[in-house]
C-alpha cells in the first residue's frame, strides 16, 4: 500500500474523483430532462410506425409487381403464376441486392456487405459510452441514417422477391437508426441514448405485430438486455404510438387470426413440456446454420473467386426452385403460418415445410440477402408445433383443437428460444389469441426451451452472431 500522500494515491484518488463525476453526470435525472426524452419516445414512435407501414407497403408492392401477390399472400399468388416467372423473379431481386450492396461499399457504409439487423443494434447499446466515459457516435457503430436507408431498400428488394427471411431484424435497425439520430441531434446522456435505441425497436416490433406488449418487453429483453424503471416509460410511449400509426393505417386485425380455445383440457399442459425439449433441440440447430451461414457463403465466394455482394443471385436461383416446390417458404411465410394455425396443412407436409424454409432461410442468410430471423422462426415453431399437435390430436381425440393449440405453443417456444426472448414471444402469443392457457403454456415451453439453449449455446441467435463477427 503506498502512504497518505504517494503518487499512486493520489491517482487512485483523481481516478475515484472522475468517475463519481461520471457517474453523477449520467445518473442525474430532472423534470425537464426526462421531459424531453418522453417526448422525443413519442415523435420517434410514431415516425418509426409510418416508416414500418412504408416497409411493409413496399414489400406487398414489389411482391405484387413481381408475384401478382396481394396483402402478402405469396403463397397463394405463385401458385397460379407460370413456373419460369416464379423460378426469375428471386434471382431479379437477387441482382437488385447485389447493386444495392456494392453501392453500399462505394459509400462506405461497411466493411463486408451485409443487411443491418438487431445484432447493430445490440452492439450501438453496448458501446454508446466508452471506456474513457465518452458518447460513440452511432455513425461509427453501423447506425448511421445511410446504414438504415440501405437495410430499408435491401429488406424491401430480399422480401418483395420472395427472399425467406423475416422483416423485423430490418425493421428494428431502421427503427434504431431512427431513434438514435434524434438521440445524438439532443445531446441525450449515454442513458437516454440507450432509451431511445429501446424505443425505435420496441415501436418496430409493436408496429409489425400489432402487439405494443410484446414490443415494450423485447426491447428490454433483447436490446437492452435489462429493465429499468426510468426507460419502461418511454419505450411504452414509443411502442404504443408506433402501433397505433399501423392500425390506423392497415386497421385493427393481427397478423394472425387468433383460435378460440374454450378451456383447453389439462392433458395439454402434460404435452407442453415435451414441446419445450423439442424446441430446444432445433432451437440449437437453427442458431447454429444461421450463424455460420454468412462465413459458409463468404467461403464458397471465395472459392469460386467472385466478390461477397455476387452472393444474392446465386442464391436467388435456389430460392426460385423453392418457389416452385414449396412455395409456402417465400419471403416471411405469415400465409403459411396463418394456415397451419388454422389447422389447414397434414403433419407430413408441416415437418417438410419446417426443414425446407431453415435451408432457404440459412442460404439467404449466407447470400447476403436482407431480412431477419424472427418471422422464419415463428414459421418453423408454428409448423412443428402444429406437427406435435396432430400427434396429440390422434392421441387424446381433440382433433383440430389440440393442432392449433400447440401449433401456437411451438411458434412461441422455438422462436423465444431462438431469439433468447421468451417472455415476448409470449406477450405476442397472448397479444394474438387473448388465451391466458395458451400463453401459460407458450411460457413453460419457452422456458424450458431457452434454459437449454442457454445452456448449450450460450446464448440466443444475435448473441451468437455478435461473437462470431469479433473472430
């Protein structure tokens, strides 16, 4: 220990001084202050709520320019289109990402060419505030406004096309983007930055659900990785406001037509757990093909000596062949979805659907063509849990019933385990079907499902994807 008066006393002392005064600067809170980032969660709910309403009205156009496809019922549309249409019009949208991604290197806008996603988002919460205790423009953190304008057109050019991935990972970026712009042009603390980033995701989820709950909790669950008293305030602003600008504008329905279910038997509840482990199990495969997806794609590029943004049609042209064989795999698959809740596919061919759209999925990942993970996932539980309900269905004599029931039960236990977001999917489970036993038993499944994945894994997909970007 050195004396009362060393150097190294006293340094010890400066540095306890600095940092109380970081401490108090980013910790004290006044009316005013707190004002101004309420208000701003406001603004920024409601534009992130326009902007989904625009990426979602630009998909269902360009999916009706090229599939004759309406209020995003692809499956549907190219089932009645001439197969040499259906097999181009994914490679067309291939080549139009590729353009967007090479203008996207030209600009600077990263490194390897890539969609933006919740991962960005995630990292930017991470490192707002550095080591030395100074603010990290987002700019340099792949949250630039250019960054969000790129994943914009290439999510609207992938899933338009038909591309099998999901339009929430593009959505939450966008909406992050957004949000921290606003955040920065305030002078908000690290904090409030943090605040607002949870704010843009939570009002793009709750705006492509319909579900502001589900919102509010996966970005605390997910972005923030934390609650906090002082952020649940403005997130809830942010995630209703962004939800009320879509009902307005594509009405009150939800994405899914909820079931009825009128008490559903305890013999139910006694199956839950067993989808749980199942969930798990493919929970673990999925995470690990969609992680290693983009350095699979990067390696066979190489291999065959073209640059990284030629990936999209290549893999445009295999999606094509998807097109024509299961067509239900296309873009987000909510059709698919819809009608397997509804009970309206065999178990045969929802175990075949659920292996195809994890390849289609993985190869889009691995192309670099832009969408999320969050829609295939839900597409995948739904199909297997819809698979795990008919073998029920045949064993306890609930028929329909016992399909739907855990066809909800495997779309919110595989995709809370995939996302590492349980209590959400469960919100969004509840926010769809109003069914407190549905949700409790979505609960115990994901539960379940995302203590063994953790376990396992280590972590839910972006988490896996933010150290496999670091190696």
């Amino acid at each position: 220990m050195g004396s009362p008066n060393s150097p190294l006393t006293e340094e010890i002392k400066k540095r306890a001084s600095q940092s109380k005064a970081m401490v108090s600067r980013y910790s004290r809170r006044s009316l005013i202050s707190e004002s101004k980032v309420w208000l701003l969660a406001l603004f920024c709910g409601l534009l992130v709520g326009l902007v989904m309403a625009g990426l979602r009205a630009a998909i269902v156009g360009i999916e009706f320019i090229g599939f004759g496809a309406q209020d995003e019922r692809i499956t549907s549309a190219v089932t009645q289109l001439h197969p040499l249409r259906a097999l181009l019009i994914p490679v067309i949208g291939g080549f139009v990402v590729s353009a967007l991604l090479y203008i996207g290197l030209k600009l600077g806008i990263r490194g390897d060419p890539r969609i933006g996603g919740i991962r960005d988002v995630i990292e930017a919460r991470r490192h707002v505030l550095d080591r030395r205790g100074r603010t990290t423009p987002l700019v340099s953190l792949h949250m630039s406004l250019k960054d969000g304008l790129q994943t914009f057109l290439i999510a609207v050019a992938s899933l338009g096309s038909g591309a099998s991935a999901g339009r929430e990972g593009p959505a939450v970026h966008v909406g992050a983007v957004l949000s921290g712009f606003f955040a920065h042009r305030f002078n908000l603390t690290p904090a409030q930055i943090r605040a607002l980033l949870g704010c843009g995701a939570a009002a793009a989820v709750a705006s492509s659900f319909n579900a502001p709950l589900a919102g509010l909790l996966f970005a605390h669950e997910v972005v923030l990785g934390r609650y906090r008293t002082s952020d649940i305030g403005p997130i809830a602003v942010a995630s209703v406001s962004g939800s009320l600008v879509t009902r307005l504008i594509f009405g009150n329905n939800a994405v899914f037509a909820p079931p009825v279910f009128d008490d559903p038997p305890v013999i139910f509840f006694i199956g839950t757990p067993f989808v749980g482990l199942i969930a798990a199990g493919l929970a673990i495969v999925m995470i690990r093909a969609w992680v290693a997806a983009p350095h699979i794609g990067s390696r066979f590029a190489d291999k065959i000596k073209i640059p990284h943004w030629m990936l999209p049609p290549i893999a445009g042209l295999i999606i094509g062949v998807f097109a024509l064989a299961y067509p239900q795999v296309l873009s987000v698959g909510y059709e698919a979805t819809a009608t397997a809740i509804a009970t309206g596919y065999s178990a045969a061919f929802m175990l075949i659907l659920a292996v195809a759209k994890i390849a289609a999925t993985t190869i889009c990942i691995g192309a670099r063509f832009g969408g999320g993970v969050f829609s295939s996932s839900i597409f995948v539980g739904a199909m297997v849990g819809g698979v795990f309900g008919a073998i029920m269905a045949a064993l306890t004599g609930h028929g329909e019933m016992a399909q739907s029931f855990f066809t909800l039960v495997g779309m919110g236990a595989i995709s809370g385990a995939v996302l590492g977001a349980p209590i959400s999917t469960t919100l969004i489970v509840f926010e769809l079907t109003g069914s407190y036993e549905t949700s409790a038993a979505v609960l115990i499944a994901v539960s379940m499902a995302t203590v063994i994945v953790q376990a396992t894994v280590g972590g839910g997909v972006f988490e896996k994807q933010i150290r496999a970007d670091r190696f």
